[in-house]
C-alpha cells in the first residue's frame, strides 16, 4: 500500500516559474526521498531530508518536511523544459537498518517552454 | 561505473509462458529489490533481499520468484506469465536500504499476451 501521497496529480506551468509538489505520508518515518522519472527511464534520486531536519537544499530544489503534519513539499525554483518528469515522493519508515522503501503515485510536471 | 543494468529492455511473453528478468550492480550494494510500474499505481516492491542467500517478499510477491546468489546479481522470474504481469519492471540497488539513496536500472517493459 502507498505509504506517501503526492499532491497536485499533474501540473503545468511555464518555463521559469517555480513548481512546487507536495507529499503526505502516515506514519512515522526515518526519512522521506524525492525521485524523478523521466519519460521512458528508471527513477533518478534527487534530495533525501531525514526525519530530524527541517529543509534542504540542492542547487535549485528545495525540500521541506514536518513532521508534525506527516507532510513534505518540494519546490522546483526557476523551472526549466527539462525538468518535465514525473517526481515521487519515497518514505522509509522508522524500523532499523533496513527499511523498505514505499513510493507514492508521483505528479506528472509539464514545464511549458 | 555501469550502476544497476537490466535486461532486456523489451519483452513480450504469450500466457503461461516463463522468464529471467536479470539486473545486474556494480556498487558493491547489499540491498537489491524488484518493482513494478503500473499507470496509476506508483512503484509497488515486488521482492527484495538485503544480501547473498537472503531473500524476502514485498508488497505483491505472487507469480514471482527471485534469488540471490551473488552481491552483484539479483534475477527476477516469472514463473507462469499472466496477462495482469504486463508492466514496467525496475531493478533497484541500495547501500543501506531506506537510509541512502536508491540506484535504479532503466526498466524492463514486458507485456504478455
């Protein structure tokens, strides 16, 4: 069963603007991993945020998570064609040393040049 | 450095039919697992193993059988190919599952008829 949940589905928006997705999860995690997925392609690892931090940054991403509210944003500032891709959001739960990874649905970004 | 390697790429299997999905990594990483990528769906884990000789099964394990012999090897079989196999399967590799990053082969897509 999918542990996180993204939110919107799908978005479009312009090149340059920022895109920002978001990803509910329900129970208590370690950490929560960002993936993208280009058409065709195998998932790519984009930013991993663990469970005691608050935001992280890498180049033009940034992620945030509260734990609090079992939520997570990623934000795509300055958007670019090519960062058209489905993006998921991954959740391993706090369980020892080895935890399994569970993906959510992903969102569809449509960055329109 | 190859990372995880999969093949084939393509595959079409009529009913009852069986085959290997092999994947391959070259990172010295424990932890290996097999997922599936149906619309709609997200990733859904399938088996995975956290080293030679040890397997286990995830989320959807039925029509499949895996084995770990090597570090560097982690086949995935389907024993009797059933139309609801069709999918888009994907070979992933990790140092420490759920707390580092997955690496992830380019997919296998394979549809039975």
């Amino acid at each position: 069963s999918q542990q996180g949940e993204e939110d919107p589905q799908a978005l479009s928006i312009q090149e340059g603007e920022n895109a920002t997705m978001n990803c509910s999860y329900k129970t208590s995690i370690n950490n929560l991993q960002w993936y993208r997925q280009n058409s065709g392609r195998g998932l790519v690892h984009l930013i991993l945020i663990r469970s005691n931090e608050r935001e992280k940054h890498s180049g033009r991403l940034r992620v945030t998570l509260d734990t609090s509210k079992k939520s997570s944003s990623l934000l795509i500032t300055a958007s670019r064609a090519a960062d058209t891709a489905s993006y998921f959001c991954a959740t391993a739960p706090n369980t020892g040393a080895n935890s399994k990874l569970t993906f959510g649905k992903g969102i569809t970004l449509s960055v329109r040049p | 450095n190859a990372g995880v390697t999969q093949t084939p790429k393509f595959q079409v299997l009529k009913t009852g039919q069986s085959m290997t999905l092999q994947c391959a990594q070259d990172m010295n990483h424990e932890y290996m697992s097999w997922y599936r990528q149906d619309p709609g769906m997200g990733l859904r884990l399938i088996h995975y193993s956290v080293g030679a000789g040890i397997t286990d099964q995830g989320e959807v394990p039925n029509g499949y059988n895996v084995s770990r012999s090597t570090t560097e090897d982690f086949p995935l079989r389907l024993l009797s190919a059933a139309p609801s196999q069709t999918s888009v399967y994907f070979c992933a590799s990790s140092y420490l599952q759920g707390h580092t990053e997955a690496f992830f082969g380019q997919g296998t897509r394979l549809t039975v008829v």
